[in-house]
C-alpha cells in the first residue's frame, strides 16, 4: 500500500470533520426524541411498555412516502404530506387504544407486552401489502434541497432543520405539560395513576389522548426521515431498540430525560462513524463497528450506576396489597397421570412420524425447555428478561466452537451449559440489583452486546456467516436417535427446574418475589438467591442452545438476537406465566403456528399476530392458565 493510500484510510480526526458529526449526530437525535418522547408519555401515563412503537415510526415513514407521491412536489405537498402522516398514525393510535389495549389495562403487564407484539406483526404484514418489499426514498425536502459550508464542509440544510426541530418539539411539549389543564393531568397520572382517578379524572378519555400524542409523535418522526432514510420492512424493530433506550437512559415518562439522552445517543453513534478505525499501540480499534452496540453500553452503565435513569425516580413501594399468587403445590396424582402420559406419548411418536414431523418436535422440545427457563426466573423469581436468548445463543456458540476445535460432540453437550450459565453469572450480578422494566431493560442491553461481540468476531465466531459442520455424533446421525437425545436433555431439564421449585430455594424465590422485605426480615438473602435462579436459568438456556446447535448443524448469530428473546417471552405468555406446564403449552403452540402459518401465506405474521391477539382476549390466563381452571372445575363438580 502506497503512503497516499495509506493516508486516504486513515481517519479525518480534524476540528471541521468532527464538528461535521456532531451535527449529523444532533440530526438524528431530533428524530429519535421524537419517537422516544411518545413512547415515554404513553409509558407515563398508561404503563404500557408499547412494542408496536416502532411499528407507528414505520407507518409515519411509508405513510408520508405514499403522500407526497400523491400530492405531488412543493413546499406545501411535501409539509402537507409530512404533517398528515403524523396525524393519521395519531389517530390510529388512538383507535388501537380504544378497541384493543382499553380491554387489557387490568391485565397483567406482561400480557400487555404480548398483544403489542401481535400488532407489531400484523402491521409488518400489511406494510408489506401495501408497499411491497422494496426500499423507498422519498424526495428532498423543498427549500432544504442544498447545503451550508461550514469550517470548509458542506452540511445539508436538512440536516440543520432537524437540529433546531428537536429543541423546538421539547419546547412545544413542555408548555402542554406545563401550562394547560390537560398537561397537568398528565403529568398527575403519571405521578400518581390511582390517585388521580380516585379524584375524578376521566382515565378513559386522557389515555386515549395520551396514546393519539404519543402515536402522532411516533409517526412525525417517521415522516421527516424520508428524505434521509428509505422506508424498509425492517425498520420498525431497530428504531424500537434505540428508542427503548433513549427512554430508558433519560428515565421512563420524562420528557428532557429523553430529549438529552436522545442527544447523547445520537451524538455517540455519529461519532464511532466519523472515527472509523484507529491505530495505537500497534493495535487497530474499529469504532465503527460499536455503532452496533454503543446505545447498550451507555444504557448499561447508566443503569447500573443510576438505576431510575438519568432524569427518572426511584421507584417507590406500590400502596396497598400485593398481588400474591397462592402457594406452590404438589401436582394432583391427575396431574401427573396426565404429565406421564404426555412423556409416553413422545417417546412413542417417532414409531408413526416422518422425518420432517420428527424435526418439529425437536425443535418443540429444543424451545419449550428455553421457555421453561425463562418463566423460571420470569414465573416464580419475578424477573422479567428482555434478553434470555443471550444464554440460548451463548450455549449454541459454545456447543460450535468446542465440537470445531475437535472435542467430540458429547463433551461439547457436556460442557457448552456452562458457558452459558457463566454468562448469566456475570450479567445476573448486575441484573439483580434492579427491578422492573429497568431490569428487563438491562437483560437486554447485555443480550445486545453479547450479539454485537459474536456478529462481529469473524476469526472466532465466523462473524455474519455463522458457524457452520456441527453435526451429531455418528450414533446419532439418524433424526430418530436426536429426537430421544433431545427428548431426555430438554425434558429432563424442565423436569429438574420444575423439582426446584418445590425445594426451600425455590420458596425462596417465591418469598423474594412477593414481598422481598419480609423475606430480608426473616433472613433471606433476597439479591443472591435472585442472582442465583438467574444463573440456573442461564445454565438451562444453554442446554437448550447446545442441542439447537446440533440440530441445526450450524449456527448464526440470530441465535442471540432480539426477535429471539421475543419469541421466548411469547412462548411464556401464551402458555400462561402463572402455571408451571405454560410455557411448554406455549412453546409447543408458538412453534407450531410459526412453522405452519410460515407454509401457508406469503403474510404469516399478520395471521400469527392475529391469532395471538385472539388468545390474549379470550385466554388471558394462557392455554395452559385455561386448562387448569377447566381441569379444577370439573374435579369441583364432580366432588360436589
């Protein structure tokens, strides 16, 4: 390499070059406060830890793209075009409140979680009908088409605008929370929800509002994207993770936390682009590829040293009784009657299966003992993780990586659990120490960063690609002979996590979950046996993860992703968190519907959203919540 090639890579570290990403970092913030501001006051406000935000930005974004095509060039059709974007996804969202999360504000928080995921599919779906899977870029915006020099750089006048936008949008925001009677509602259900319906408040119509701000918000800042960004299918989950930390960072339901750590995340992000690659010390460092996972790193620190978020509060102690849920129990002899014939039942199957049926009930088998380990720490520990594939990829790669060096595929099995559970040691320690959806949201962040680390470690993981030549053993070359190795390693391991719960650890958890100061009183150490079911939990995702990997044979990094993690808590919900066969039922179910609604329509995630959305409304207690009232009915009657 010539020395001018070698100067041409290097990185422009000059004053003009990182004023110029400071600025195009601040453009972006704009855009993302925008977004981040809705979700936090409709989290405020209403509780609900909304999924389908990123779905409102993809519609503001395909919605405005569609407008201006049919209004036509202009100042007035582009602006026109933008504005009304913003104001029919507003008015979406407000249908979607008052016809779908209305009847769910008395259900379970998670179960919320559940029906906005649905929604997130469907809406997928019917972008996908209405605009097709092509990328669309939408034109410049009139009067902003040209650039500005400054420090001798040309910096779009586009660029400018969403600078001054972003401050102007927090402005407008806090004269309506500030100065108008709505706002001071607002900001009473937020401070205190109860309280301000016991006072008169009509909590119906101000959720409704609250939802159509925060959806036109959503949408707004999807508009003005188009002309920087194309409208893609895949838009609505990455702009919910950065959104989902923006909030997080800031504090949930706080308006400036957001808008600085929009800022901050934005900034951040433009400048690991502007630096690229580094060489010091003889080393090469890629700050390019920390544009990936910087948002995680700066939302796990701040949460470890600030756990409410940098403008949020301490989360107070709720007022009145805790919601506790009836004493473990021994299964019924019935019970176990059933749960013996369900294992005769799938020891005997293989004799009348084909080698494709034989394939899917291996993969029931692989995810129901990863959602098993989830609703164990979930369930009975009351920890909700947002990042639980983290452990299933970890012991997958571990499995991979240790049968590749030449170990023989029984001692991978063997040891890849625990890796897996090391992983969790280390991300519970600090896991642990929070409560609630900041929690869930830091399970998330290390999941994220676990992903980044094994997406991009190309030497050691093969990066993107994957590992690939993880095949069984030669005695278990047949599908016949894995499904009987996958039905004792995953059955045997929920067996193990269930007989746990029944021990004094597991009352233990139970103890720390419903009412963690008596539990301190009478001398439980509450953080450590937490610390510790979410290291089990980690140990048996890995299980999972190792027999995945060899049923597969190969590997990818979508093994540790968030869509994964997501599937995990479907599975849980939909089985019904509050029985310990639920996430099996769930697992079983989910894997099915995906695996057959995939085979008959081109929209299978709008169908599969439907019908989750149908089980949410009918069978909020889950399938398996279901079957358990019905089975204790009829035993009722028939005592009677």
């Amino acid at each position: 390499m010539s020395a001018f090639q070698e100067r041409q890579n290097e990185p422009d570290l000059s004053l003009s070059a990182i004023f110029v990403q400071l600025l195009n970092g601040l453009a972006a913030a704009s855009s993302l406060f925008l977004v981040a501001a809705g979700l936090s006051l409709i989290f405020g406000v209403t509780r609900i830890v909304n999924f389908a935000h990123g779905s409102l930005y993809m519609l503001g974004t395909y919605t405005a793209y569609s407008l201006v095509q049919w209004f036509g060039g202009g100042i007035f059709g582009f602006w026109g075009a933008v504005l009304l974007a913003g104001l029919s996804v507003g008015l979406f969202g407000a249908l979607v409140e008052r016809l779908l999360l209305r009847r769910l504000y008395h259900a379970p928080e998670l179960l919320q979680l559940l029906a906005t995921f649905a929604l997130v599919l469907v809406i997928r779906d019917f972008a996908l009908w209405a605009w097709g899977p092509e990328d669309l870029l939408g034109p410049r915006a009139p009067g902003l088409e040209g650039a500005v020099a400054i420090l001798g750089r040309r910096v779009p006048e586009y660029d400018l605008f969403l600078i001054v936008l972003g401050p102007v949008v927090l402005g407008l925001l806090w004269l309506l929370l500030t100065r108008t009677r709505w706002g001071t509602l607002v900001r009473a259900a937020t401070e205190d929800r109860e309280m301000a319906g016991a006072l008169g408040v009509n909590q119906a119509w101000l959720f409704t509002s609250v939802f159509a701000l925060g959806s036109f918000l959503a949408g707004l800042g999807g508009a003005i994207q188009i002309p920087r960004e194309p409208a893609v299918l895949t838009m609505d989950l990455s702009i919910l993770s950065d959104v989902f930390v923006v909030v997080v960072v800031g504090g949930m339901g706080s308006i400036p936390g957001a808008f600085l750590a929009a800022v901050i995340i934005g900034v951040l992000k433009a400048m690991c682009i502007g630096i690229g690659n580094v060489s010091a010390f003889g080393m090469e460092f890629s700050f390019s590829k920390l544009t990936l996972v910087v948002e995680f790193i700066v939302m796990a620190v701040v949460l470890v040293i600030r756990p409410w978020g940098l403008f949020g509060r301490a989360q107070g102690v709720p007022r009145g009784t805790a919601s506790v849920e009836p004493p473990l129990s021994l299964p019924s002899p019935g019970m176990l009657k059933a749960l013996a014939a369900a294992l005769l039942a799938l020891t005997l199957l293989p004799l009348v299966s084909d080698r494709y049926t034989l394939v899917l009930l291996t993969d029931i088998l692989v995810f129901a003992l990863f959602a098993v380990s989830l609703h164990f720490i979930m369930g009975p520990a009351g920890m909700h993780s947002f990042g639980h594939a983290a452990y299933f990829g970890l012991g997958a790669y571990a499995a991979a990586l240790l049968f590749k060096y030449a170990l023989p595929m029984e001692l991978a099995l063997l040891l890849a659990p625990l890796a897996a559970g090391l992983g969790a040691l280390v991300f519970g320690w600090f896991c642990v120490r929070l409560s609630g959806v900041y929690l869930a949201m830091l399970t998330l962040a290390f999941a994220q960063i676990a992903w980044s680390v094994v997406y991009q470690w190309d030497a050691f993981t093969g990066g993107s690609n994957g590992l690939v030549g993880v095949w069984p053993a030669q005695w278990l070359s047949g599908k016949t002979a894995f499904y009987y190795l996958a039905l004792v390693l995953c059955a045997g391991g929920a067996l193990i996590l269930w007989r746990i719960l029944y021990s004094p650890f597991g009352y233990a958890l139970r103890a720390g979950r419903d009412s963690p100061l008596r539990a301190d009183a009478i001398g439980i150490d509450v953080r450590r046996q937490q610390w510790l079911g979410f290291a089990l939990a980690g140990l048996f995702a890995g299980v999972a993860g190792a027999v995945y990997a060899f049923s597969k044979g190969s590997i990818s990094p979508d093994t540790l992703s968030i869509p994964r993690s997501v599937d995990g808590l479907v599975m849980v919900l939909m089985g019904g968190i509050q029985t310990l066969t639920g996430a099996v039922a769930g697992a079983a179910v989910f894997t099915w519907l995906q695996d057959t609604v995939a085979r008959q329509t081109e929209f299978w995630r709008a169908l599969l959203g439907g019908i989750i959305l149908f089980l949410v409304l009918v069978f909020p207690q889950g399938i398996a919540g279901f079957l358990r009232e019905r089975w204790e009915a009829r035993a009722g009657k028939r005592q009677s």
